[in-house]
C-alpha cells in the first residue's frame, strides 16, 4: 500500500475525527465546535515549511526576525 503513506492516513484519521465531532455536536455542541477548530488549526498550523507555495516564505521571514 505505497499510496497510503503516513501522511495521508494522518489527513483521514483527522476527517474522520472532524466528521465524528460533527455528529456529536448535538449532545455536546460547544466541545464538538471546539475539538473541531483545534484539529484542523493544528493540522493547517503545524505542517513542514516545505509545504505550500508561500509558507517557506513565512518560515524565512520569521527566521530572519527571530536572528535580528
């Protein structure tokens, strides 16, 4: 299974836990919402700077501020 790298199975298990929440929102709304924002903020917020078309640049610019 060459096209199910850990990467990709990282990006199902967090649409399944998404789609999870989701459903339980009913029962628990605001720590459904919440579980939910986190997940995808921390999926959007902690790739590898090599990822995207601008977010190496963020990381340079961050760096260069960072070393003065």
């Amino acid at each position: 299974m060459e096209f199910l790298d850990s990467s990709v199975l990282f990006y199902i298990i967090c649409g399944v836990f998404c789609i999870l929440m989701a459903r339980q929102a009913k029962k628990r709304p605001k720590l459904s919402f919440w579980l939910i924002v986190l997940t995808l903020s921390l999926v959007a917020g902690l790739r590898k700077y090599t990822v995207g078309v601008d977010t190496e640049v963020y990381f340079k610019v961050f760096e260069a501020l960072k070393n003065g």
